[in-house]
C-alpha cells in the first residue's frame, strides 16, 4: 500500500471511529435516559408540549415546569427555544410524544439532513476517489450537533439543497433556503450575496421560492400561536444573551474591548458583509456557486454576531469542496487533527461556553486558505496527467 493511501486509510479509519463512537452515544443515551434533561431536543420538546396544548412556546416559567418534571435539576435555568417563530410548525410534532420518543425523533432528524447533506454535496463538487469521500462523515462539529441535538445541521441541509438545485430547479432551491432561516444569524454574509446575485442575475425564481416558503411557514406559526412574535420578541429581550458568553471572534470583541458596547458584536458580521459584496463583485462575471461559496460560508460563521461550536457544521461545504482539489498528506492530517482535538475537547467535558472552543471557526477558515494555495492549479494537474513529450495545442 502506498503512503498516501495508507494515510487516507487511517483517516477514514479514525472518522469512521468517531462517527461509530457518537452513534453509540446517542444510543446509549435513548436506551438508558441519563443526560435526556440536558439534551438541546428538551428546549424543542417543552416548546412543543406547549404549543401543543395552545400555551406561550417561549414562556421560560411553563419551560421550566415543564422541564423540572422532566428531570431538570434545581440548578439549570430551562432551555428555552431561540429560534424564531418560523420554526414552529417543525417542533409541534414532538410535543405530541414523550420526551425519550420526542429526543429519538430528533436525533434521528438530524442525522438524516447529515447523511442527505453529505450525499448532495457530493453531487455538486463530484466524489474524490478512494476513501476520502466518508471523511465528511467524522466531521466534529456535525457528531456535537447530533450528539447534543442541535439545529445547525438543519441549515446544513437548506445550503446543501441550494447548490444542487439552484440551476436545476431554481424556485425549489429558493424554497430550500427555509432551513438557513432557522438560525438566520449564520448566515449573514452569505444571504447579502445571495441577495445581489439574485438580482443581477434575474434568478427572482430563487427569490420566489424563498418568499413563499418563509410565507408558508409564517402563516402556519400565525395559525398555531397569533402572538408567536411578541412573545418572541419578549424572550429575546429577556433572555439577557448579550451578557452571555458565547466562544466567538464577535462576543470575544464586544467583552475584551473597552467600553464593551453591544454594536461591537455586529462589527465583525459588518466588514465580513462588505468583504463578501466585494469579493462578489470583483468575481460577478465567472461566478460559480459550487467553487466560490466556501469562503462566503466560512465567512460567515468566523464573523456571525454569535455562534456555538456546532455552529461550525457550516463549514462543511468548503472542506468537502477543497478534499476535491487533491489535497496533500500533510493537509489531510492537519485536518484529522483539528477534528481530532474538537471531538477531544468534547468528550472531556470542555464546558461549550469555554474560550477553549474559540479557535474551530478560525482554523477551517485558515485550513481551507492554505489549501488553495498549495492545491494544484487545474493546468498543472492537466500537465501531469499527459504524456512525457506532449505538448497541449494553444487555446
């Protein structure tokens, strides 16, 4: 075996572990119910239990209630839902079970918008050959988001439906971009292009599509919950995130710097914008959404007003793009590493509101950079593949 299959062996080997390890979590977690209480899928569960029974979903006293008896100890505040109320109509199917069905209903939602996430993105950048198409599969911030049951994943899959249907079936793509609604705040830098793009180049169906899923969803949260946004609205005011910490490059500015106001945490998602409206300008006449939407997306996550560490399953599309221009050994491994240090840190119990989980959003930024720029260009691949003697014909 040559080197660098053996390398890609033991890579596929380790995600393939860690992916077996995280399934055998959850597992564990369904069959003998220690942790449920502490599962995001609870924060999804009360909401749904309460709008199920015509009650306020971001009430945080019936949340409480509701997840006290749950098995909430005394000292966590309640998980309250932070989505937007466009996210309604998917958590009231979960309030219909208990919350041990409710958590494996969820857990294997997300698991599946992953598997079919991975399987549209390869249809859009082409499977490399060999063993590196599974190495999606141990991606670390997707196994912590199934793992904890957070929503990232969903998102993941709104992005994955767009580019593979944006050409193709414009107005259901648009639709698609729904899913990047539930947590819209990701996305910023990557929707101002979206936006410009559209319009220059007239592609309104995918706008359409867009508008009329978000109606949709609207009207039916109306339907379930007329006062769905005031109380919204309330919960956001209340909920004193602002004086959370988050591990991100925005809450890291807004608390390190003196006077530490709230408009410094937008500062990053403001020249993360402008720089992506510029980078797609400058780019407008070759633009290509399949091999230029990476840096938006990492973009995006680095510079977003806040993010968790599952947050960073967004990145997913530029990696998977960039293990398709041959990446070296050395890239490969680097790669490992840094999945392999995440999913460390994870299974030590790193609290995820320590500073430790500051640097994921970085460094799948920085990787994909260098990448690029050791990444053979497209001629010298060409060269290398044609006969000693050759010569290619002027174009």
């Amino acid at each position: 075996m040559s080197m660098s299959k053996a390398v890609e062996a033991v890579i596929v080997c380790a995600c393939a572990l860690a992916f077996a390890l995280m399934s055998l979590a959850v597992c564990m977690l369904l069959i003998t119910g220690n942790g449920l209480a502490h599962h995001d899928a609870m924060s999804f569960w009360s909401a749904g239990q309460l709008l199920a029974h015509g009650k306020n979903p971001y009430d945080a006293a019936e949340t409480l209630r509701i997840q006290r008896a749950a098995g909430l100890e005394s000292s966590y505040d309640p998980l309250i839902i932070r989505n937007p109320p466009i996210a309604l109509p998917l958590v009231l199917p979960l309030g219909y079970l208990s919350q041990r069905w409710a958590t494996l209903l969820w857990s294997a939602l997300l698991l599946a918008a992953f598997a079919l996430s991975v399987r549209l993105l390869w249809d859009v950048f082409g499977r490399p050959k060999g063993l590196l198409r599974w190495l999606p599969y141990g991606f670390a911030p997707a196994l912590i988001c199934i793992l904890v049951g957070q929503s990232a994943i969903l998102p993941l899959l709104g992005l994955a439906l767009f580019l593979r249907h944006h050409r193709t079936h414009p107005f259901a793509a648009g639709a698609a971009l729904w899913l990047c609604m539930l947590k819209p705040h990701l996305l910023l830098p990557f929707a101002a292009v979206l936006l410009l793009w559209s319009i220059r180049e007239r592609r309104f169906r995918i706008l359409a599509g867009a508008a009329v899923a978000l109606a949709a969803s609207l009207a039916i949260a109306w339907a379930l919950d007329p006062h769905a946004w005031s109380q919204y609205a309330k919960m956001a005011g209340g909920s004193k995130v602002e004086q959370e910490y988050i591990p991100c490059i925005s809450v890291a500015l807004r608390l390190g710097l003196p006077p530490g106001a709230q408009w410094l945490q937008w500062l990053p998602c403001a020249v993360g914008s402008t720089f992506a409206v510029l980078y797609y300008w400058r780019n407008r006449a070759s633009w290509n959404w399949s091999s230029s939407s990476g840096l938006l997306l990492l973009i995006s996550v680095l510079v977003a007003p806040y993010a968790w560490v599952s947050d960073t399953v967004l990145a997913l599309p530029a990696l998977m793009y960039a293990g398709t221009q041959r990446p070296s050994r050395v890239m490969l491994l680097t790669l490992a590493l840094l999945m392999a240090l995440m999913e460390g840190q994870a299974l030590r119990g790193v609290p995820w509101h320590s500073p430790l989980y500051l640097w994921p959003a970085a460094a799948w930024l920085l990787w994909y950079l260098c990448n690029n720029a050791l990444a053979p260009t497209a001629e010298a691949r060409r060269a290398a593949q044609e006969p000693a003697g050759t010569t290619s014909s002027p174009a």
